[in-house]
C-alpha cells in the first residue's frame, strides 16, 4: 500500500465539527482528518554524500546544496543565454554570433525547483519521487531525470533534505469545505497556472500580473500539478503555504493571494479530498516504417542528436575535458565515453561496466539498434512502463517524436551515410 | 594571428569538416591556423576573475588551459590526419616555424611536387604525432583508425594497422568513410572480397562524399 493511500485510509475517521476550530464547523458536519507529516527515515550523512554524488545542484539550487559555477549549472547556464547575458559572464568564451544561435534553439531548462525549503516536501514522496520520477510540473519542459539509484539511497537522500523540517499536526477538514475549497480555487484563479488533472478542469483564467512577465513566465512553468499535492505535502504545511508562500520558501514565485486561515484550509481539503481520477500518461506511438528516401546524419544530427543529446553526451574538449554526464560522468553515472556531437563520436560506441567498447547499434533480441532501444524506452518511461535495464533517453526530457526514431531507424538501415 | 576563443572552436570545427568531407588540403591549412593561433594566445577569455577583478581566478585559469590544451590537441590531430589522407605532401613539424614567418608559411603549407625525403618527414611527424595521441586504454575509435591509417602508410606497419582496423570493423566501431577505405586498401590483393566489402561500407559512410574519399589509390 503506498503511503497517500494509507494516509487517505486512516483519515477516514469522522467526528463532530465542534473540535474542528473552522467556522466551518457546525456539530451537523462529519469531519476528516488529514494526516499529519511523516518524519524521513533515512541516514542523513550518507544522504548528503549521494546530493553530492548525483550532483543535485548543478539543476537545483539554494537550501542544502553548495553552489557551483555558472558555467556548470543547467538552469543558469541557460537562463543566462535566454535573459541576453553574454557568454563571458556566463563563464562561457563564445562570441555574440554564437550567443544569438544558442538563444534562438534554446527550448528550456531555464528554471528548475529550487531547494530553499525543500524539507516542506514530505519524505515518503521524495523517496518514490526519486525512484520513479513523475511529469510533477507540465508546463516545464524537462522534469527529474531517472536515476540510478535504489531504495535505500532514495530514502537517505529524502532524509537529508527533510532536515530542518518541522513537523505538521494532523488537520481536520469538512465536506462544506471541500466545496468551498473548489470555488475558492477557481475564483482566485489558480487553474491560471496549475492544472489539477483528475477532476473537473479549473477555468484557466490568466493570474493577475504580480511581478515581470519573465517571472510569470517562469512561474508558470513550474507550477505542478495539483493532483500530486496529498502525495507531496502533509495537509497542515499547505495550509500554512497557502496563506503565505513566500514566509515559508522565500523565493518562491506563487503569488500571495491573501487567504485567511479558513480559506487555505478549504482549499487543502480539495485538494485532500476531491474524487480524482487517474492522471493520463502518453500511449507509446506505433513505430512508424522505415523511411525510402535517403536520411543523411545532418538530418539525423539536427533533428535529434543537437536536441538535448549532445548536452550530456558532447565532446570534452570543447568544455575544459568535460563531456557530460554521458561521456566523462555525472549526475551519479561512470563515464561511459558516449559522444554525440559528431559523426565520428557517434558511430564510436560506448563503454560498458567494465570498460570495454560497444556499438551504439548493437541490437538486440529483436533486431532493435541500441540507439532506437533507449529512444524507444524513454517513450516507455513516459507511459509510465519503464524497460528494466535500459534507460530511457534523453534523460529528463519528453519523448522524442516517432517521427524523430523513424528518421534514426532509417538512417541506421541506410548505413548511417554521413 | 591570433583568434578569439570562439573563432578558434569554430576554425576548428571547420577544419574537422573539411577533412571529413575528404578536403584534406583545406583541413590542414585551417588547423595550422588554429594551432599557431593557440600556441600564441596567452590564455583564452573566461569569466571568474577574483575579487579585483584584474586577474582570473585560479579555477578559471585552469579550466581555460585546459580548454587550450585540448583544442590544440584537436588542431594537432587534424594536421596529422591530413598529413596522412595527403600522402605527406606539407610540411612537417609546423610549430617550429618561426613566429614571424607564420603567415607567409600557412600559404606554403602544402606541398605541390614533394620529394621523398619530404614526404617521409612529414609522415613520421604524423605517425609519431597520432602515436602520442593514443590513449593508454586503446579505448578510442576515432583515434586508432586514424593511426591505423597512418600505419598503413609504412610498409612495415601495414599489418599492424590491418589488425587495428580488422578489429574495429568486427565490432562495428569503425568511425567513419576513411577507415574502411584504408581497410579496403590493406585488404586489395590478399583479400578481395572482404576488401570490396569494406569498400561498399565506405561509400555507404562516406554518402555525397563518396566519390572523393572511397575511389581507389593509383
């Protein structure tokens, strides 16, 4: 039994309004109670070792996590490319031609959760989460990249993170306001920015503007979907969030929406409480026939290893001997010496566990291309079937497109012509 | 002649085009270019300067030698290439050229009408460069079939090189066009069948730029 559906079991315990301390509460009303915050029960020193492994903070930052460069942070690298901050500031030693190129493909990956208060989250979450990461924020092109860790490292990591959290008493909510708590979610306009997928969708009503649009831009985009909020929060913290975000992570980008104590509680209890259905993952695209006409590796090469691939799997030389986490190590993974930057880098192959080179075109028991196996199992992740053994790639972002494996595919049948 | 850091990669980049699009002439004069480029430029420009602002950090500092160091390596490795794809028809060792001479010695880089002597000279500079370059695993693809191609270029070296590339192509880690052209011309004679296959994988590779890199050698 997973913990939101044990938490959702033991609330069920009715009692009269009266103790409830709402003005809600009336003695006609059952009650629910929401569970209070579970402490983390994981080993917090070996926790801190693993952020340092798996390098949380070259996409997160603030909280726990020490800095690091600009250069060698994602989300500020990129942020610094799309605001028209030049490469030097960066750290970066590229020209202003290079700059407006960058800028013109840069997709995403220019605002990530930060860890300022990250021990709101509730462990238990944080342990599945890392273990099987979900689409938590729709609107943000990348999300958390599959890992390869275990359980026993995803409950120290969530360990380490909680610390400094303070617990939540339980929170006692009625029916009325579950209904309130809907209507007060649609008239402050938060389907704005979240969806709640699983019940009637919120009207998507634009917020009112509270800082640049940059900043709203950025703010909706990291707006997660509420129908994980009973996974991830304990009640009580959210009534508190909701009533004043920033005094609990300071750098938060939701506005402040004035709630009273009454109004934050009724929409928790929504959020708790409201019949939802499943969320909907993407279906697998049917593979597509390989294509007749000539597919050269400069289609290969735009479409889809200049997309995300190349970040992770690049050629050291042109970064200070770094290559990514893909070719030199990173983000917890050996070196496996994959370069994807060039014709040559990828027609080399990758090392394996024990260092010896391998085909990226290997195939498998189904004549599938190693190269189409991870694009293909990526697909699987996002519908929600990881393949064991084979990481989905790219790495914490969507699918590429059947389409996009059908020119691979075909390519690789032509004999990867240059 | 100095370019900027940004230049340099993108010199560069075009020089690794050029070659493998079966330009060798080009390549070498462009990574000659880069190559003097670097060894002249005293640090490329990076960000992270101390507190004064007057001079970069120590972190910065490293992180550019070491972009410096590699690039180089990568201006070296292309000469060497298109030393050998040219039949040593440059002029070897080019960083000894003196400084004020560059220029003019980046328009006489290639050799019209080389002697043997001249020939030699630059493929053992080339040899001798692309051995250097070897990693100490052998892990590398990209690196052993260039050498490969360099050996075949040496009569004594020619089996050597032939079990490099043989091995490479067993396990369909051969890099690009070029490799099995020269796989296909270690074979010619001994083997002509394996060597007509290497050669239908090498126009397969090579695509548009068949024609210039897969025709046989006289």
């Amino acid at each position: 039994m997973t913990g939101s559906a044990a938490r959702l079991l033991a609330l069920v315990a009715l009692c009269t309004l009266a103790a409830c301390g709402s003005h809600d509460a009336s003695p006609s009303q059952p009650s629910e109670s929401l569970a209070a915050s579970a402490p983390a029960r994981g080993d917090v020193d070996r926790g801190r070792a693993l952020v340092a492994l798996f390098q949380c903070n070259r996409c997160h930052e603030g909280g726990p996590l020490a800095a690091v460069p600009r250069a060698e942070h994602c989300v500020s690298c990129h942020r610094a490319i799309l605001d028209g901050d030049h490469g030097v500031t960066a750290g970066l030693d590229v020209s202003a031609e290079t700059w407006t190129r960058w800028r013109e493909r840069l997709v995403g990956l220019d605002v990530a959760p930060s860890f300022v208060a990250v021990s709101r989250l509730e462990p238990s979450w944080v342990e599945s989460f890392l273990r099987d990461p979900q689409d938590v924020r729709p609107q943000l092109h990348a999300m958390m990249p599959r890992l390869r860790l275990d359980d026993a490292q995803a409950r120290d990591i969530a360990a380490f993170l909680a610390l400094g959290g303070d617990a939540t008493p339980s929170l006692r909510v009625t029916q009325r306001q579950i209904t309130r708590g809907r209507a007060l979610l649609e008239s402050k306009a938060c389907g704005g920015c979240h969806v709640f997928s699983g019940v009637l969708p919120l009207p998507t009503r634009p917020p009112a503007p509270t800082s640049t649009s940059v900043e709203q831009a950025r703010a909706l985009r990291l707006a997660p979907d509420l129908w994980l909020t009973r996974d991830r929060w304990a009640a009580g913290r959210v009534v508190e969030w909701l009533m004043q975000p920033r005094r609990l992570k300071p750098d938060t980008l939701m506005p402040d929406t004035h709630l009273s104590r009454d109004e934050a509680t009724a929409i928790t209890a929504y959020l708790f409480l409201a019949e939802r259905g499943a969320r909907t993952r993407p279906t697998i695209p049917a593979r597509l026939p390989l294509l007749q006409r000539p597919v050269g590796f400069d289609e290969v090469n735009e479409r889809v290893f200049r997309g995300e691939c190349w970040h992770c799997h690049s050629d050291p030389s042109y970064a200070g001997g770094v290559g990514g986490p893909g070719n030199t190590g990173g983000f917890g993974f050996k070196g496996r010496g994959i370069d994807l930057s060039s014709y040559e880098g990828v027609n080399s192959g990758y090392r394996d566990a024990q260092g010896r080179r391998h085909s990226l075109f290997e195939r498998d028991a189904e004549g599938v291309p190693r190269l189409v196996a991870v694009l293909r199992a990526r697909q699987a992740e996002q519908a929600g079937q990881p393949v064991p053994g084979i990481l989905g790639m790219p790495l914490g972002f969507p699918a590429r497109s059947a389409e996009d494996i059908q020119r691979v595919e075909s390519w690789i049948a032509q004999g990867r012509p240059r | 002649m100095v370019l900027s850091g940004d230049e340099t990669a993108q010199t560069l980049s075009q020089a690794e085009r050029q070659l493998a699009a079966g330009r060798a002439d080009r390549a070498f004069v462009s990574a000659l270019t880069v190559f003097w480029s670097l060894e002249e430029a005293v640090g490329l420009t990076e960000d992270g300067y101390d507190e004064s602002g007057d001079r970069p950090s120590e972190r910065a500092e490293q992180r550019s030698n070491r972009r410096k160091a590699a690039l180089s390596a990568r201006a070296k490795l292309v000469m060497a290439v298109a030393m050998v794809r040219l039949n040593g028809a440059t002029t070897f060792e080019p960083h000894h050229a003196p400084r004020v001479s560059r220029l003019r010695a980046v328009r006489h880089a290639l050799l019209s009408s080389p002697t043997d002597a001249e020939r030699q000279a630059s493929l053992t500079w080339a040899l001798t460069a692309l051995t250097d370059m070897q990693p100490a695993d052998g892990d590398d693809p990209v690196q052993m079939a260039h050498y490969a191609e360099a050996l075949a270029r040496f009569p004594d070296h020619r089996a050597q090189a032939l079990q490099l590339l043989h091995d490479l192509a067993t396990r369909d880690l051969m890099p690009d066009a070029w490799a099995y052209h020269t796989l296909a011309e270690l074979l010619r004679g001994t083997d002509d069948t394996a060597s007509a296959e290497a050669a239908a994988h090498c126009r397969e590779r090579a695509g548009r730029h068949a024609s210039r890199i897969c025709s046989e050698s006289p």
